[in-house]
C-alpha cells in the first residue's frame, strides 16, 4: 500500500499538482521514518536498549522529524493525512518532552516498574520458536537489569525519582522470584507443560537450558534488584510527594496535563471541574442510599458496602465466574449498540500472584493483530475484602467490553489504509474516557440489575471525578497522602485498601488519572450534542462509529469528527 501510494504521489507530481503532491509525500515520508525507526539492534537487545546514549540519539531523531513535519502544510493534505500529521506531532513532541523531563531516570510506579515489565511476557510456549525467543528474553534480563540499575541512580543524582511512601509492600514485586528452586520460580513455569510436538530428547534440551538460565541470570537479577532498592534507592529518594516540589516539576506536570487530557486545560481547572463532578455525582448517589431505604448517614452507607458479607465472594474463583457470566451478557448486547465488532476474542483470567497485591482491581492486557492469544480482561482475586462484586459490573464493561477491549482490538484492526502508528496507538483522554463512557453505557445495555450495582456504576464514575481533585492537589497545591486518602474515603465507596493502592499510583504518576474523567465528558457532551442536533436522526451505533471507526485520537480531533458527522446527516 506504500508504494502504491508512493507512486500516485510521484504520478501527481509529474501532472504539475506539485504543492500538494510534495506536502502528502512528505506527510508519507515522515511516516516511514517514524515506522521504520529502530533505534537499537533487537538480537542483541531482546528487552530494549536502555541506555542513556540511545535516549539520547532519540531524541536527535524526534527533533530532525519535528522539523521535517513543521515544514508540511495541513490545508494542502486530505482530512484522513491531517489527522496523521497532527497525531504523529503530538507524538513526536511528547517523547521529546520526555526526555527533556528526564523520565528515562525514573523506570517505576507504583504497581509497577522495569522489572515487573517482564511478566507480561510469560505466556504459554506453544512452538520451538517461542521457547528459544523465550530462553533468550530470560538470557537478557541480567543486562536489562543492569541498564535500568544505572538509570534509577542517575534519577537519584538529578532529583528524579519516586517518593518513599509508594514503596509499601514494594518488596513482593521482586521477593516472590527469588525462590529457593528453579522449579517454583514463576519465569520456569512457561516450561512445566511443554505440548506435545517437541520430542523427549527437545524437552530435556529445552529444560536443561531453562534450568540454567533460572539458576544463573534470573534469579541473581532479582536479588541484585532487592539489594538495590532496599540499600540505595530507599534511603536515598524523596519524602515530598509532589512532582512540582521536583527540579522543573511544575512544568512537567503542565506538560503532563496536556498530554493526559490532549487538552489546554490548566490545574485550577482541572480541579475545579473534579469538585463540580463530584457533587452531582454525590446527588445522584444519596438518591439510590434513599431507594434502598437504608437508615443511616452517607458515611454510614459507605461503611455498610465495605463490611457487609452479601457484597464480597467468597474465593478467587467465584470472583472470576462472576466476571465471566457478566462479560457474556455484555457480548449479548453488542450488536444493538455497535455496527462494527473487532474479529479478537478476549478471555477473562486472574491477575498473576506474582503482582497482585500493589495491582487494580482489573486490567485489560491487549493482543497483537493476527497473534494467536487472545486479549485478556484480568481480574485482581486477591485481597477478596477489598474487591466488591457491586462494582464488577462496571469493571467488567470498563476493561472488557465494550470497553478496551472493544476499543483496542478495532484500533489494531482498522484497514492498513491506516497508518501503522496509528493502528498502535494508545492516548489515555481517548482510551480511557472511552472506558469509563461505557460504564454508564452498560446501563442502557440492561446489565446492572440491582440498585447496588447501579451505586456501583455511580461509585466508579466518583472515583474518577476524584481524581480530578486529588490528582491535582498533590502535584499542584501541595496535598499530603493523608488529604488525599481522606477525600477519597469521604466520596467514592472503595475499599481502604483500594483507596490506598490508588492513591498511591497518582502519586507515582502525575496527570494520567486525569485521562478518564475529562475523555468520558468529552464523549458524551459530543454525544448530547448530535442527539440535540439530529433528534430522531440520531442512530446510536452510527455516533459510536464515528468515535471508534479513525482508530485513537485526541479530544480536539474526536470533536472535528463529530460535528463533520452531524453536519453530513443534517445535509443528507
């Protein structure tokens, strides 16, 4: 499809259609580069090059491309090439940005990190190819280690690092893979169920390797990572929690502002609109407290959710069942809503022991295009207390669908008339506010079926709201972790333990938690303005085509989209 395109513009060059012709070939050009940019030699580097020498070149090449696509003019490119140019810029900009804020130095949040990285890629060896490709990721985690190692002490030198008080429990994260056997360690487990086509002789060879490679760089790097955080880094990192009270914090924090939402928003009105959501919310909530007839305080209603037997299961299991029949009947509804469906099917699974006890409640963990795995929709089954079944509805529509997974899987299967990137490409304001929209679209759906589950929904909507609030009272106005528990507790219904896990994760990563809330009003003010303006007109699978058909945009882009769709049906 390039070259074919490349051939028309070459063709419309020599017609004399030269302005044009040379802003979409060097629109194509830009776009190549970006694609085709590999900036270190994946053999050599199975786990990436982590070094600030290849931070650095690039860099080098994002500002030789920035240059390149300021130079194009938008007016002269097709509708489909400027959303291209302008996705890309914004792309190119904040991994500029990026680097310029140092956070190569800082590889850590919260409930993650460099290391925990490499879970994500235990899978089930279904080939030969796999179990050498595997063998060789596990070869080079002692260099990936060390990479990352150099990184977080030069994050220590410069003032950029994360704040001691997310570290709490921290120590399960690399604790639990340094086993006294190969055997229990969660990186051998791929190999205890090799399938059938390899012979006796292959899974001898295979095991033996496996088993060495355990033994010699596995598990030395996790004793290597323990003895750095609990001897170096612990002692030696920051007490304030606060980015902007970092080198040059509060600048990044606008930029991350900016990036988060894909808005010019400010942190004064970010916070404002969070107290402003949160006291509709509050009303909408103290109604379904009177529905139920419940005597007592809001406080009181709040504590009765998180004590109360009826509200919890009973094991990891029952968690997990549940999860499953409420997927179903979220599948069941899909044709009514949407026009389009992705071809990936999902599985719903349990979040891996190994980092569960700092992790979310739920996650959606995507697949590549034509890989043979599904996508997954994990669900936290630790800590059962602390994980209601009121609010697994809403969970379940968030993560699943027709939430990221609806979302993701269509994104990597649009036409490959799409640019590559953007068949990738991930932006929280579009992602993540398509997510949350779809917790109150499981209410149209029929699948909350008591009023606690709609509280539930109500509940996760006021978790975001909040958000807005304390995301910027800590890296803005200088709120302390207690303030913002505190908040937390008095408006949302999350367990004290999920307050806590949260909060701590804003903490670790400043502006993300903003993306929800400000993408799922976006969405549905654009939704109320084409049902205001189309009347009967309006079709409710054509609007939800529209948002989800160009694949990830940012919010100024999504609303370009949506008024060319109502004026198109008004014309028609």
């Amino acid at each position: 499809m390039k070259r074919l395109t490349y051939i028309v513009l070459c063709l419309a060059l020599s017609l004399g259609c030269s302005s044009i012709a040379e802003d979409q070939l060097a629109l194509q050009e830009c776009i190549d580069q970006y694609e085709a940019y590999d900036s270190y030699d994946r053999a050599a580097f199975p786990l990436g090059d982590h070094t600030e020498e290849r931070y650095q070149a690039d860099y080098d090449f994002y500002g030789t491309l920035l240059e390149k696509m300021a130079g194009i003019t938008q007016a002269r490119l097709t509708s489909e090439d400027r959303i291209s140019l302008k996705l890309l810029t914004f792309l190119v900009e904040d991994h500029r940005a990026n680097f310029e804020f140092k956070t190569h130095l800082n590889p850590l949040l919260s409930d993650s990190g460099f290391h925990n990285s490499l879970v994500y890629r235990v899978r089930p060896l279904t080939s030969k190819k796999q179990s050498i490709a595997y063998l060789k990721m596990l070869q080079a985690i002692p260099m990936f280690v060390d990479q990352n190692l150099i990184l977080l002490k030069k994050g220590l030198e410069s003032g950029v690092s994360q704040p001691l008080i997310i570290f709490e429990g921290y120590e399960s994260s690399y604790d639990k893979h340094i086993t006294e056997t190969v055997e229990d360690n969660f990186y051998f487990s791929p190999f205890i169920n090799l399938p059938d086509q390899f012979s006796s002789k292959e899974k001898d060879s295979i095991l033996g390797v496996a088993h060495a490679t355990i033994q010699k760089d596995v598990i030395p790097s996790f004793q290597k990572i323990k003895s750095f955080f609990e001897t170096e880094y612990y002692p030696q990192t920051r007490k304030a929690i606060g980015v902007s009270q970092t080198p040059n914090g509060a600048a990044f924090y606008k930029d991350r502002i900016a990036y988060y939402t894909t808005l010019d928003m400010t942190a004064e009105e970010v916070h404002q609109l969070g107290l402003n959501e949160v006291a509709k919310i509050k009303n909408a909530m103290e109604s379904i407290i009177e529905e139920v007839d419940f005597q007592g305080s809001f406080e009181d209603f709040f504590a009765f959710l998180r004590s109360d037997k009826q509200f919890y299961a009973q094991s990891g299991d029952e968690l997990l069942m549940r999860a499953r029949d409420i997927a179903k009947r979220l599948d069941e509804q899909l044709p009514k809503f949407f026009k389009t469906l992705p071809r990936t099917p999902y599985g719903v699974a349990a979040v891996p022991d190994a980092i569960a006890p700092k992790y979310t409640g739920g996650r959606y963990i995507p697949t590549r295009p034509n890989s043979t795995n599904p996508g997954y929709y994990w669900v936290n089954t630790y800590n059962l207390p602390s994980r209601p079944l009121y609010v697994l509805p809403a969970l379940t529509a968030h993560e699943a669908v027709p939430g990221h997974h609806l979302q993701m899987a269509l994104n990597s299967e649009l036409s490959t008339e799409i640019p590559s990137f953007r068949r990738s490409l991930y932006l929280s304001a579009y992602g993540e506010g398509w997510g949350l929209y779809t917790e109150a679209l499981a209410g149209e759906m029929g699948i909350y079926t008591t009023a606690y589950e709609r509280f539930g929904q109500l509940t996760y909507s006021m978790w975001r709201a909040c958000r807005l609030v304390v995301d910027t009272g800590i890296h803005a106005f200088g709120w302390s972790k207690e303030q913002a528990v505190e908040f937390m507790t008095a408006n949302t219904a999350l367990s004290f333990h999920e307050i806590n896990t949260e909060v701590d994760r804003y903490i670790s990563w400043p502006g993300q938690a903003l993306a929800y809330k400000v993408g799922e009003l976006k969405i549905s003010e654009l939704r109320q303005k084409a049902e205001d303006a189309l009347g009967e007109q309006f079709d409710i699978r054509e609007f939800h085509n529209i948002i989800l058909q160009k694949g990830t945009l940012t919010l100024p882009l999504m609303e370009e989209e949506v008024a060319a769709y109502i004026k198109q049906e008004l014309n028609e």
